[in-house]
C-alpha cells in the first residue's frame, strides 16, 4: 500500500484529472491525501467528487514545501509517492511502484510531455491543459512506450520513496521561498544520506508542465520567486543549481564548503 500525496494551489482542472487518474487507475486501497495550499474554497467541487480522498486545507498560502512535509507527516504508509498536481496517472501506478522501489533508494516516475525537455522524458503531445487533454488516448498509448528498464538518471518530480527517508533529511526546506530550486536541495540532502537514484520506465505519469507554478493562478509570482530561490541554493550549497552527470543535481567527486559528494 502507498502513500500518495497530491499538494495543490489554484489549479482545480488539473487536479480533477490527476484525482479522477489516481482512483481509476489503482489496483489497490490507496491513501490518497490532497493538500489544499490555500484558497480552499476552489478546489472544493472537485474535492467533493471524490468521496475517499483525504483533504488537508491550509487557510493561507503556505508554499509547497510546507505542503509536502504535512502531507508526508500524515501518511499513514511506510512508502510514500510525490506528485504535483498537473500529473495525470497511468493504468496499474500503484503496483508498478511497489515492485521497483527498493529500500534505500528514490524512484523517479517516467513521464510524458507534450514537447521535450531537459529531462529527457519522452514526447507524446495529449493536450496542454485539462480542457484538451485525450485522457482515452493517453491510457491507451502509454502501455506501448513501457520498457523493462531502469536508468540512473533520477532525482525528478514525480518520486516515490520510504517515508523514513523523507523524515530522516527533514523534508522540503521552508527557507525557499519558491516552489523552484527546493526539489534540488532536498535531492542533494538524500543523495548526501546515501540513497540510490534512478528512473523506472515501466510506468509514465503525463505533465502538463508547468500548470501548477508558472503557468498557474499566480505565474508573475512565481516567475519571479526562482531567481531568489536560486540565490537561497548558492548561499547555502556554496554552488549553483544545475545538473551534472545522469541529468542529476548532484555533484561527484567535490568539496564544497567542507562537503565532500
């Protein structure tokens, strides 16, 4: 059984498709746990369509990284799955991730997007946004794209992982004020603990990209939080943000600020 755990913010289309996938494409019983980054009152139609979802509604806006933490400290499963709202799940997710998640480790979930990216996820284009997207067509080609492999080339959104390992760095660092840059400090924190890293391609989520931060309710604020966030890294880590071998954050073989990775 997993964890999975949905944080939102003024994006209701998004997470209705996201919902409506996660439910109908599990095998199993399913926490499955949403938490509503303030104004709660706009997600609440498609929160009520889904009678088994469990609701944490902040009355503020409190930032991603405070959504995940809470979301994670009230799982109720030892391994946990890490998504934004703008995925859409693919048929059998649950089962696919308990087969490959090893203990010690993070696994990144392939996905697909409607134009390439620096990520190297494979291109399909199903729309942009909830009201074009061929949820029918996408179930039905994602099955054809799977392959028996894994790559090392993890460390992205969508992950799954063991509940202690989150709790053991802390979580998402609240000092970034920014939804950017944070996934690549609290990567490197794991990385730094010793966890493995790697991406499955027996299973596919689809993004949207960019549907929950800069093309959301609020893009002009978010925009202009990741230059800051960036600033944040660099004061902290002593380097800037950017990828390095395996389309990793994570350095090899440096000392930086009396950190040897």
């Amino acid at each position: 059984m997993l964890s999975l755990i949905i944080p939102t913010y003024r994006n209701p289309e998004c997470l209705d498709i996201c919902l409506r996938s996660a439910f109908e494409g599990q095998a199993n019983d399913n926490q499955i746990l949403v938490v509503v980054d303030g104004f709660y009152e706009e997600s609440l139609e498609v929160l009520g369509k889904y009678p088994k979802v469990q609701v944490l509604p902040f009355e503020d806006n409190k930032g991603m990284q405070m959504a995940l933490n809470v979301g994670v400290m009230n799982a109720t499963n030892e391994r946990i799955v890490i998504i934004n709202d703008d995925n859409v799940l693919c048929k059998d997710w649950d089962t696919i991730i308990e087969e490959d998640l090893k203990e010690g480790s993070i696994l990144t979930i392939n996905q697909i997007e409607p134009y390439a990216g620096i990520f190297n996820f494979p291109v399909g284009h199903f729309g942009t946004s909830p009201k074009e997207f061929k949820y029918e067509e996408f179930l039905k080609y994602e099955p054809t794209i799977r392959e028996n492999k894994f790559t090392p080339d993890g460390g992205i959104f969508p992950f799954a992982m063991w509940k202690k390992d989150y709790m053991i760095v802390g979580g998402f660092d609240t000092l970034y004020q920014s939804p950017f840059i944070c996934d690549w400090d609290f990567f490197l924190k794991l990385d730094l603990n010793g966890l493995d890293f790697y991406r499955t391609h027996r299973a596919h989520f689809y993004h949207f990209v960019s549907m929950a931060t800069k093309k959301g309710a609020n893009k002009e604020e978010m925009i202009a939080s990741e230059n800051p966030a960036a600033q944040t890294f660099i004061y902290k880590w002593g380097m800037s943000p950017q990828l390095f071998i395996n389309n990793s954050h994570r350095p090899k073989g440096r000392e930086i600020k009396g950190i040897k990775f």
